[in-house]
C-alpha cells in the first residue's frame, strides 16, 4: 500500500518538473502581471483624487480606507482560489479548468455592458 503511495507521489513530481514553462509564455505572464498592476496604481490614484477632492477626506482617511481595501483583497484572493478550485463532489478530484467558465461568462457581460454605452 505504501509502495503505491510512493510510486504515485513520485510520478507526480516528475510530472510537474518536465512539464517547463517556455520562456515566450513567462515573459507573456510577466507584460500580463506587469500591466495590470500599472493599470491598478492608476486607478488608486484617481481613488485617491477623488477621496481627497470631492469627498473631502483627509490624507490619512483617505490611507486607511486604501489599506482595508489591500488586506480584503489579501483574504479574498486565496479563499475564493481554495473555494474555485476545491472538488465538487466527494468523488470528484480538483480541477483547475472549471472556473475558466467564469471567467469567460465574466467576459460576455463586460462585453455587452460596454458596447451598449
């Protein structure tokens, strides 16, 4: 029994370390997460315009609101990747495709949202 525990894990760590990523795809991923950050901190600044300007809060308000914002998105993120990626039913093993459906109905909606204005 432990043989084929052992035999599996091993074939599973061979699995994942020849299976390399190109390095086309890594610098893809790289522009990818480079981009959407930058896009991110532009959007906090105009957050930050706006708070300060037509809300009038102060610089210090202004700080914390952002910071809750950041530590809500640091506990969201791993709960909702554990919730989208966790078996279905009990004899179901996790998958990491099923969730590309979202993400593709997701695209739909934006798509017709913002052709029609």
């Amino acid at each position: 029994m432990n043989d084929i525990k052992v035999s599996q894990s091993l074939s599973v760590i061979q699995a994942t370390t020849t299976n390399k990523m190109k390095w086309i795809s890594k610098i893809a991923y790289g522009t990818g997460q480079m981009l959407k950050d930058l896009v991110a901190g532009v959007i906090s600044i105009f957050y930050i315009i706006f708070y300060e300007g037509c809300i009038s809060l102060s610089s210090s308000q202004v700080g914390a609101l952002l910071l809750c914002g950041q530590i809500a998105n640091g506990l969201a993120t791993p709960l909702i990747g554990y919730l989208s990626d966790r078996p279905l039913g009990l004899t179901e093993k996790p998958t990491t495709g099923h969730q590309s459906i979202t993400c593709e109905d997701g695209s739909v909606k934006k798509d017709k949202r913002f052709s029609v204005e």
